[in-house]
C-alpha cells in the first residue's frame, strides 16, 4: 500500500522545504517536488508542515514509584503519545527488588509493555546497585536485547555513590553504552527535608526550596568530571531544570569534553515556581527537580537556541491530581513526584518556541525528533525524513489554534499542567510506519501495533 503526501512544507533538522513524500509500506520511498504515484492514496498537505514523527526518550509508563503507580500503563499513555505526535518513546525503568539482576527489570518491562503500546517503544536500562554481574550484564543486555542506555541516580533510595557512578562510566566506555543521569545532590535533599520537616514547614511549597539549583547543578558538575575520569564515557544528562545547571554543562562544552549530550523538558521551559505558590496547583508541579525561576527558562532557551542542550523529552510520569497527588497535601515529601507531558510537548514547543521565535523550526526537529534518535541508537530508521526510513510523520497546521485542556487528552492522568494554554500551531494527523494513527485528535490505531525497538548504538559511543 502507497501513500504520497503532497505539497506540504517539509521539516528537517537543517531545512524546510516544499515537497511531497512517497510512502511504501512502512517505509520513506522518496522525497520530492512533483512526485506522482497512480496507486497512491494521496494525502493533501497543503498550508501544512510535515515533521518526522515526534520520538520522547524519557518517559515513566507504568511506574511503581514507592506506595504509588504512575496511572498511564503502556497503553493509555502511548494513544497520549500518538495525540501529541509522537511516535516512538524510551521509558525509563522503575527500580526493581533491592539487589536483583539488571535482566529483572527488562523482563518485567516486556510483561508491562508488549501487546499494549500503540507507538513504537524502547526501555533504558536501571543501575541501581553495583557489582561484577551488573557490570557484566550491561553488554549482555545490550547486545541481546539493544538496550544500549542505562540510567543512574544521584539520589532517590537506589542512588549510586562516586566510586559506583565511576565504576559504571568506566564499563560504559568499553562497552560503548550510554549513561543516563538524574542529577541531583542526594546529602543536601536529605538534609533540607528533614530540617523543613521537623520547623512544621511540610506545605507543597517547601518541595522547591529542598531542592535548590545548585544541587543540580553540583551534580551536574560531579558527574561531568566522573565521564571525564572515564575518559569522557558517553554520558547523558536527564532533565537540566536551571540555569546554574546549565553553567556546568557550557563549562564542560568549553573545556572541550566529549561524548556528551544534555536534555531539557518543556515544563522547565514553560512554567515556573510561582505555580507552588497556590497548595493545591502546587501538587500538581511536584517533580524532581522542581520548576524553577523566570530566569532559569529564559537561560534553557537562549541554550536551545545557541545549540548547547540537546534533546527536548518531557519525563512525562503521572499521578492523579485528585488522588495520588493529595498525598502530599499536608507533607509535601509523602507526594509522588512527577507529571504529566507526553501529549502536550510537541504543541508546546511549536506554539512556545517556533511560533515566540525562540528557537527555529529546524531547531524543533533537531530536539524532538532527530536528536533523541541519534543519542540513543535509533537514526536513521527514526526522526528523520529521509528515504530508507520509517515512515513516521506528523503533519502540523501553523493556523490552528488549541486551547489545551486536559479534558481533550488521552493519558488516564486527571490534569495538565498547561490547562488553558492557547497554542498556536495543531496536529492534523499522525503516521507510525505508513499507518494513520491519529486525525483531528482521534486515535485511529490498535492497542499492540508498537514495535519493540532493538536500538544500536549511540553517536555519543562511536
Ligand atoms: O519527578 C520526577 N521527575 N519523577 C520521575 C522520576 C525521575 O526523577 O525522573
Ligand atoms: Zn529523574
Ligand atoms: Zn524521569
């Protein structure tokens, strides 16, 4: 079956151009002016433009999270996924039992993922303690089951220390596997939350204040040298919220350091820390780390648009507003941490940064699109246009206008962070591997259609 998409404006990381798309099958036949298909279905792209297919590399489907679950299975929050333009995602593991092997969590990840995700989906791997057989199963799991990234934790209950972190940038430099990061400063967190705690001070808005930017950003800094030990190992920092963070990370470009790449998340784009302001709404924004001030997002986006981050992903891990998330009504440290954002992060970035010319339409494609794919092994068969590659697309109208309400959603989450938000520019339709799988907001694909994606490797390990 062929379909030709014509006329539209199409979207690369370094171009926008006219032109239509020849899809075979799953795949991109070609790409052109004047291309014609007499078996094709056509599709009108006209006043439209035509992006790769969105790819988010950090997600949190179906997370056991302490006493809570994440309340978006593999399911409900790949049709989010697919709404919002993204067809491929990378969740990220929950930690497993204390002291399992690292095969534990892949295996439990197949059970949650396989026959329910609607896009195409990968996992990154979890460290959460460190011994010869994790080492030794790193490869193992990556030459097996193409999982070629492993995530770490500076803090939270299953944290890494130094010696650990090092041990593990180490074996990722031979073994061409990329470390993914959550950076933060686990003795200062401890120690701010317990002294808040015991002053009475538990309201949501105390959340912000225990967890400052510079513990970020000394974690940041830490971890950057430890790559640095490693021989500059590949390395990949998650959700950079602040602009003492970002200092780091220029410093560390500066220096000349290597093999590394950095993410941002729309919410530390968008929102800010006076949302903690208000107890209740303040739930809604408990993540780690926290929204930030004015200035940290106006420093993220002058960042983006000097070309210094490198991947927009949205850590998208939701908790119901009206049930789990009042758990931390009265002590802001018993809240899940974490919110939603897969569906909202195209729109978001098109209307907040294309459309307020805060970065370029190139530059929306390069961190949504073709940069997740490139860190994490899976360009060119993703977020790219190119023939040869899977025919996965987006096709984005700039006149349309949305009012973002979580009542026009798709994940089983209860809210959305950006209720009421007017975007500008909206999703007309939606394409995995040659399929339409959303029109108009309505998703049109089969609970189970998602490939599991065996990545290679990195760029960040060549
Ligand atoms: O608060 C957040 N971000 N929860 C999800 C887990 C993580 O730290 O990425
Ligand atoms: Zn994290
Ligand atoms: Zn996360």
């Amino acid at each position: 079956m062929k379909k030709l998409i014509k006329n539209g404006m199409i979207c690369t990381e370094s171009q926008v151009f006219p032109g239509d798309i020849l899809i075979e099958g799953e795949k991109i036949k070609a790409v052109g002016t004047g291309l014609a298909d007499p078996d094709a279905e056509v599709i009108d792209a006209s006043g439209k433009y035509v992006l790769p297919g969105a790819v988010d590399v950090h997600t949190h489907m179906d997370l056991q999270a302490g006493k809570h679950r994440a309340v978006d299975d593999f399911y409900d929050g790949t049709v989010a996924a697919a709404c919002g333009g993204t067809t491929s995602i990378i969740d990220h593991m929950a930690f497993g039992p204390e002291g399992c092997s690292l095969w534990h969590q892949v295996k439990e990840y197949h059970r949650l993922a396989d026959g329910k995700a609607v896009i195409d989906y990968g996992f990154h791997g979890v460290i959460q303690h460190v011994d010869d057989s994790v080492l030794r199963e790193m490869k193992e799991i990556a030459e097996k089951e193409g999982i070629t990234s492993f995530k770490v934790y500076m803090t939270y209950d299953f944290m890494l220390k130094d010696d650990e972190l090092l041990q593990v940038l180490n074996q990722a430099k031979k073994d061409g596997i990329v470390i993914a990061v959550h950076c933060e400063n686990d003795g200062v967190i401890n120690y701010l939350r317990k002294k808040y705690t015991e002053e009475g001070c538990t309201q949501p808005k105390y959340h912000p204040l225990s967890r400052p930017a510079r513990c970020e950003a000394e974690a940041v800094d830490r971890i950057l040298h430890l790559a640095a030990m490693a021989e500059d190992a590949p390395l990949y920092i998650v959700h950079l919220s602040s602009k003492e963070g970002l200092l780091e990370v220029r410093k560390a470009k500066a220096s000349g350091q290597k093999n590394f790449a950095v993410e941002t998340c729309p919410q530390y784009l968008t929102l800010t820390d006076s949302m903690y302001q208000d107890d209740q709404e303040a739930l809604k924004a408990i993540m780690s780390p926290p929204l930030r001030k004015k200035e940290d997002r106006d420093a993220l986006w002058q960042a983006l648009s000097d070309d210094v981050l490198d991947v927009v992903a949205t850590d998208h891990c939701p908790f119901n507003y009206r049930i789990e998330k009042q758990a931390g009504a009265d002590d802001f440290t018993a809240c899940p941490n974490g919110a939603p954002g897969v569906e909202e992060r195209l729109r978001v970035m098109f209307s907040e940064g294309v459309v307020k010319k805060r970065i370029t339409l190139p530059q929306l494609v390069k961190y949504l699109c073709t940069n997740p794919c490139r860190m994490y092994g899976l360009y060119p068969e993703k977020g790219t246009l190119l023939p040869g590659s899977d025919a996965d697309l987006v096709l984005l109208d700039p006149e349309k206008e949305r009012v973002l309400t979580h009542r026009d959603m798709h994940s089983a989450v209860d809210y959305t962070c950006y209720e009421g938000m007017t975007v500008k520019g909206d999703i007309d339709l939606v394409m995995q591997r040659g399929k339409v799988i959303v029109k108009e907001n309505v998703f049109l694909g089969q609970k189970g259609d998602g490939k599991y994606l065996k990545r290679s490797k990195s760029i960040l390990a060549e």
